[in-house]
C-alpha cells in the first residue's frame, strides 16, 4: 500500500481554516471542493492514458487522453459527497458510483446500506472519497467491496486520517493495489472516535444536519 501525505502550504493553509470550529458550512464546502481538487491532481497520478494523435494549428502531434474504461469516482455517503464536485471538476470524464456504508452497532461492522455501481469493475481504475479515514471501518469495506467487483486498483482520498486508520487499511489491503492520498496525517483517535485534532463531524460540518 502507498500513502502520500500532502506536503503543500496550500493545502495547509486551507485545512487549518477547515479545522476552526467557527467556519460555516457554507465556507467548508467551499474549502473541501478546493482541498479535493488539490488532492485529485496528486492521486490522478497514477491515471491510464492511452495515446492519440491530432492536429494542432500547426502540425500533427501525438498526445495522450484518459484511458477507457474510464476511471470510476465513489464518494462514500454521506460526507464523501462533498468531495464529489471537487474531484469531477479535474476529472469531468470519470464515472460515478456512489457506496452508502454503515456500521451495525451489534456486530460493530460496517455493512452496505445502498450501492449504485457497476457489477463488473474489471479494468477500472477507483478512486474512493472518504474525507476522515479514522478507525478504517467504512473505508476498508468500501475497498474490499470494490476489489471484489473487479476493481484493477483503488486510491482512497482523504481530507484527514488517523495513524490508527491507515495501520487498519494497511493490515486488511496485504498486497492488493491501494494508494492512500491525505491532506494530513493527524496525531490519533480519541475515545470517541474522532481524529485528534481533526475537525468534528465531517457529515454535520458540511450539512449542518445531524
Ligand atoms: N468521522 C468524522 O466525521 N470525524 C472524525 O473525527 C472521525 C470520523
């Protein structure tokens, strides 16, 4: 598993205003689109491309486009979704699907609750909004549900992570292909789950809903 941590004043700066709890919601769906945007040109890296020849005004050249099948975007309800126009907005040709993860509070494990996606990933490139990867539940179902349609590979993107989640994604991947892309790695959990010093609930801070 690769993990690529941010490293970019930008990126920065604009997660420190994401983390004041007095930034409204509408300002903190401003920032996540932007901070996604900024985090997509990194995990997009890694895209297929295949080659293409054109004309310009002045000659003929070869080029490269995004490869098909084309890449397939998940945002993982319900907070990936305010990922989701941040990453399209690079990527305007990728598919979306979208995963509704939720976890059973007998057995504690995270289950689908709603899934639009297609039946057969074989070949496709995935790449997973998830804007807080704490205790690694959700996120680690989602790649495993992914994997098992198909999937050829899967970079999960996210806003802020705990050490404890990424230990727990890196122990469930083994040697799948899975790329972490964060804008932080925060210092830990706390009892409650949350990522210290993160920034509250992700899903409330955007919607301003519980
Ligand atoms: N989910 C959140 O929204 N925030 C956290 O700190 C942890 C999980």
């Amino acid at each position: 598993m690769r993990v690529h941590v941010a490293d970019h004043p930008l990126i920065t700066h604009k997660l420190t205003v994401l983390r004041d709890e007095r930034t409204p919601s509408a300002v903190f769906r401003q920032l996540t689109e932007e901070l996604v945007t900024l985090l997509a040109y990194e995990a997009t890296r890694g895209v297929r491309v295949e080659e293409v020849d054109i004309r310009t005004p002045v000659t003929e050249t070869r080029g490269v486009r995004i490869a098909t099948p084309r890449p397939i975007v998940v945002p993982i309800l319900r907070a990936g979704l305010g990922m989701l126009e941040g990453m399209v907005k690079l990527i305007p040709t990728a598919e979306v699907g979208f995963l509704g993860m939720v976890r059973n509070e007998e057995t504690l494990e995270p289950s689908t609750y709603a899934e639009r996606l297609p039946d057969d990933l074989s070949d496709r490139q995935c790449f997973v909004l998830d804007p807080m990867l704490a205790t690694g539940g959700s996120l680690g179902a989602a790649i495993d549900f992914l994997f098992a349609r198909g999937a050829q590979d899967v970079t999960a993107i996210c806003l802020l992570a705990a050490p404890e989640g990424v230990e727990a994604i890196h122990q469930q991947v083994g040697d799948r292909d899975v790329t972490l892309v964060l804008g932080s790695l925060d210092e830990r959990l706390n009892e409650k789950g949350y990522i210290v010093p993160g920034l509250g609930d992700a899903g409330d801070r955007l919607y301003g809903t519980v």
